[in-house]
C-alpha cells in the first residue's frame, strides 16, 4: 500500500515543485522588463582651447625713442669702424703706390747720376789731353806740317785753346747736373724712408 502511495505522490510532488520554480522565476522577468534600460550620459564636446596669442608688447613713446637711438648709435659705430678701415686700406695703398713710384725716380736718378759720373770723367780726360798737347805744341806742328811754322802753330794754339775751354765748360754743366741730380736722389731716399716708416705704422694698427 505504502509502495503505492508513493508511486502515485512521487509525480505529484514533482508537478508540485515544478510549479513553483516557474512561478518563483516570474516577478524577475517582469521585474526585468519593466525596469527601463539605463543608457550612458554622452560626454559634452571639449570646447575648443584658444592658444595663447603673442602679442608685441605696447612701448612708450620714450622707451621707442631710446631704442631707435640705441639702434642707430650701434649703426653709426660700425660705419665709423668701416671707414676707419677703409682709410686705413686707402692710406696704405696711397702709400705703397708712391713708394713704389719714389723707389721708381730714384733709380732712374741713380742711373743719370752715375752716366753723368762717366761724361765728366771723358771730360776730365780731354782737358787732360790738350793741356799735354798744349805744352808739346812743337809736335803737334811738326805733325801737321806747313810752310809757314809760326803761323801754323799760333793755329794750333788756337784750337787747343778753344778745345780747352769748351771742356772746361762742359766739365761745369756735368759738374752743376750732378749736383742736382744728387740732390733729388737725397730728397728721394729721405721721402722713400719716411713712406717705409708710415707703412710699417699702418701694417701695425690692423
């Protein structure tokens, strides 16, 4: 009988906790349902950041005038430098081509003094040439012949005489020019050593 029972409330207790569990599961549905679905806040666009802007600080009128003088003294420095240099430059170069050009006459001086050195001394052998002829004047007659002796040796006189005293005279010009000549080359060699001397102080200040 007991078996009986069993077999017969065993399926019914089932149906009976079946029920149950649907039952129990219910309300979390329609709780689930009715509960409304949460949705994310949307982020607000990021405002656009403004970048710093640089501005040129404002001057007053004498900070702007102490700047322009500023500017322009430091202008007028380097352009006073400039020329400084330039004229240096210039000076030198002025000084070179003159060296140069003084070295130039002096030699062309130097060799004039030195010919006229040689032409004084034909000179000096020609007037020694007719003061012997001078006084062997009976040679000379008997060497050119003629009728008549006295005449022609008062003829030789002459001629010797005049020979004589032209070279003399061209003794004096050559004498006189190589004085001058001396002279400007004195003046020449004074002036090249003094360019030689403003040159090296020039060369020094650079």
């Amino acid at each position: 009988m007991s078996r009986i029972l069993l077999s017969v409330s065993a399926p019914v207790i089932a149906m009976a906790m079946f029920s149950l569990a649907v039952k129990a599961q219910e309300p979390v549905r329609q709780d689930l349902q009715s509960t409304p679905r949460q949705t994310k806040p949307l982020k607000p666009a990021p405002e656009p950041v403004d970048k710093p802007i640089q501005t040129t600080p404002i001057l007053e009128p004498n900070d702007q005038m102490t700047r322009a003088i500023a500017s322009l003294s430091t202008q007028i420095s380097v352009l006073t430098d400039e020329l400084k240099r330039l004229r240096r430059e210039t000076e030198r170069n002025a000084g070179m081509m003159e060296l140069l050009l003084n070295e130039d006459r002096l030699a062309r001086v130097e060799d004039k003094i030195q010919a006229a050195h040689d032409y004084k001394a034909q000179l000096d052998a020609r007037e020694q040439d007719f003061l012997r002829r001078q006084k062997n004047i009976q040679v000379e007659v008997v060497m050119r012949g003629g009728l008549r002796r006295d005449e022609a040796e008062a003829a030789i006189k002459a001629e010797l005489q005049r020979g004589l005293e032209d070279t003399r005279n061209q003794q004096l010009i050559y004498q006189q020019r190589i004085t001058e000549l001396n002279e400007q080359a004195t003046k020449l060699r004074a002036r090249i050593e003094k360019l030689k001397k403003k040159m090296e102080g020039v060369d020094e200040e650079k």
